[in-house]
C-alpha cells in the first residue's frame, strides 16, 4: 500500500505567520478530494443491500413508535410496549446487521421477516399495519440483495479503463494545444 503524495501549502493567519497545511494530491485519479470521496461512497453503497435495510429499519420503527413514551406509560401498557420495543428493536438491529455485514444477511432477513409477522399481533397491529409491511418488503429486499457477479465486475472495470484513456486522451490534447 502506496503513501499518498502530500503538498505542502503555507496559510497566513493574522500575526503573518505560516502553517502548513496538507492537501491529497489526486492527480492520479483526476478527481478532487470531493469527488474522491463520493465516489467511495458510491462505491460503498453499491455493495450493501441499502435500499431494503432502510425499508426495514423504518418499519421497526413504525413498530416502535407507538410505545415510546414515558417509563409509567410503557409499564402501563406491559407485554404489549415490551413487544414493541423487543420486536421494533429487532427489526432496526437486523438492518444495521445486513448493512454492516452483507454476506450475513439472510439470517437477519429472515428474523426480521418473522419479527415483521409477529408485530401485527404483538405490537398495536404491526405499528399500524405499515411497520409491519414495511419490514416484510425490507427484510425480503435485504434477503434477495445479491453482489455483483464477476461479470458485472469486470464490466465495470473495462468501463473504469475506457474513461481513464478517454480522460488520458483529453489530457494529451490539451497539452499538445498549450504547448
């Protein structure tokens, strides 16, 4: 693993003194920090199941949602807030599960879809019916979330090539044009 390149470039503050402060270089790439930045994210996001994870964790939500409240109301209410704190708390565990570690997601997704199921009965109708369908979808997204084949993969990386010599392209001309 290479050490990034580091420019060095002196700011002045009010007493006129200078403190350096590092840049990345990213001439490498062509892309600014910014860019650099969403682009690991792009990337991070493509390999996670990220759309169901969010269904279901706003389901576990709606789950929980009508039993928050103060301390004398959820011992009020008994089994019925335990429920929904136990299975709307699940349901938002087994989504933060299958986006952190996505080659675990089945058995998340499958707890999930059964903590779905048991909220209708157990937790004020399911958070209202839409907690529960929403973690149904969601678990069953997270559960049929596959990565990208090596075919995907390799289409990706000779489309990452054509734009890098396109881009080498451009540059070449542009310096045969200031020259």
């Amino acid at each position: 693993m290479s050490i990034p390149e580091v420019n060095v470039v002196a700011q002045t503050g009010p007493d006129e003194s200078a403190s350096p402060v590092t840049e990345h270089d990213h001439t490498e790439t062509g892309r600014t920090y910014v860019g650099s930045v969403l682009h690991a994210a792009n990337r991070w996001r493509r390999t996670r199941p990220l759309a169901g994870c969010v269904i279901l964790a706003l389901g576990g939500w709606f789950v929980v949602r009508p039993v928050i409240g103060s301390a004398s109301m959820t011992l009020e209410l008994g089994a019925g807030a335990v429920a929904g704190y136990l299975l709307g708390g699940g349901m938002i565990l087994a989504a933060l599960i299958a986006l952190v570690l996505p080659a675990q997601r089945h058995f998340p997704a499958l707890m999930a879809t059964m903590m779905s199921v048991a909220s209708l009965p157990l937790a004020n109708l399911g958070g209202w019916l839409i907690g529960m369908v929403l973690g149904i979808i969601g678990s069953g997204m997270v559960f049929a979330w596959t990565p990208y084949t090596d075919r995907q993969l390799a289409k990706f990386a000779a489309r990452a090539e054509r734009r890098a010599a396109a881009r080498d392209a451009r540059r070449a001309r542009r310096a045969e044009a200031g020259a």
